[in-house]
C-alpha cells in the first residue's frame, strides 16, 4: 500500500450551499485558475505528467529511497481505484502544453466534510515562480468556499522543502508522530470566520 503525505481540506462538495454552482470540483478550480489548464489525470496520459514525478528526485529519495519513475506516476493513479467512485481525483496542472503539477484529492476522505490531498507535486521547471502556492491557494479558497472548515496536511520533518511551503500557505503544526527514520507532522489551517 502507498502512503501519500498531504493536506486535508474539511469540507462536503456534494451540499454547497444556495448560490454555488453544482459544477465540478475540477470545472470550479479550473476557473480559479487562468492561467493553467486543469485536467483528470488519468493511466491513459500519465506520460504529461511522468516530467512532474520525475523532476522531484528529493521528495522521492526521502519518501521511497530513489527516484522516481513512470511506474510511481501508474501506481498513484491506481492507488485511487481503492475508492468509491467520486471520492478520488487526480488532478493535473499544465501551462502552455507541458504539465506543470500534479495534485491527488479524496472527496470525502476520511470522513465526511474532508477533503483529503494525498499528494501534491510541482514540476522542478516551475518551482520557485510561484506556481504551486498559486494553484494551492485557489485549491483552498474554493475548498473554503466549498464549505470547508479547515485545511489539514501530513508532511515528513526531512521534507526539507515541503514543510516550509505549508507553514508560508499559513498552516501550524497540530501533531508530529514518531515513523521509521522520521517524525510526520500533522498541520492545519483553519478558515477565518467572519465577524
């Protein structure tokens, strides 16, 4: 079985509230997002996003111990077939024809009202240009406008990188357990109510 090391969003996409569109999750977000086309990602174009797995040596080296390959890109996807239907996405980000991130979602996982974000990747060409706290950032916006509550991820305390992406998207540590070889660390961000 694959562990997948991400966020958690609380919310229930199913019953938004009056005045929301009832169109897709992934419709909604492709229109948070201009400048990306956003796509379901699928065994039968993997291949798009085969460069975004790749690209990520380090986060590969720390969670599997080498890099990675086209079969981890397959083995993700298939991951998700565990699931209800309707639960899973799998969801790619390209800009101007190359595929520039890829992020796996769970409607409804573990519980209802959660949204769990098993995994998320930006292709090293795109990194440190903003584009992954860009797509995240309209990843929780329309979680939040959703009905969701509160964003959570699981990071490893090696993820040199990652763990500091979270704490600038504003999320806090909440609980760290003890693994072989590393702590994982349980973070969340909870959406501000209005007063």
């Amino acid at each position: 079985m694959r562990v997948f090391y991400g966020i958690i969003l609380k919310v229930k996409l199913n019953s938004q509230p009056k005045g929301v569109s009832e169109m897709s999750f992934l419709k909604r977000l492709g229109n948070r997002l201009p400048g990306f086309a956003v796509e379901a990602v699928t065994t039968e174009n993997i291949s798009k996003y085969e460069n975004v797995f790749c690209s990520n040596k380090d986060y590969y080296l720390i969670t599997e111990g080498r890099p990675a390959s086209l079969q981890d890109c397959i083995e993700t996807i298939e991951y998700t077939e565990n699931f209800p239907t309707g639960i899973p996405h799998n969801l790619g980000f390209s800009k101007d024809g190359k595929g520039a991130a890829y992020l796996s979602l769970f409607e409804g996982y573990p519980e209802e009202k959660t949204l769990y974000i098993g995994l998320f990747l930006v292709d090293k060409s795109f990194q440190r240009n903003s584009f992954g706290t860009v797509i995240m950032q309209a990843v929780i916006d329309e979680g939040f406008s959703s009905g969701c509550t509160a964003v959570k991820l699981s990071v490893q305390d090696n993820n040199t990188s990652g763990y500091p992406f979270w704490q600038k998207l504003g999320f806090n540590a909440v609980n760290k357990i003890e693994c072989e070889g590393f702590f994982n660390i349980s973070m969340e961000l909870k959406q501000m109510k209005a007063v």
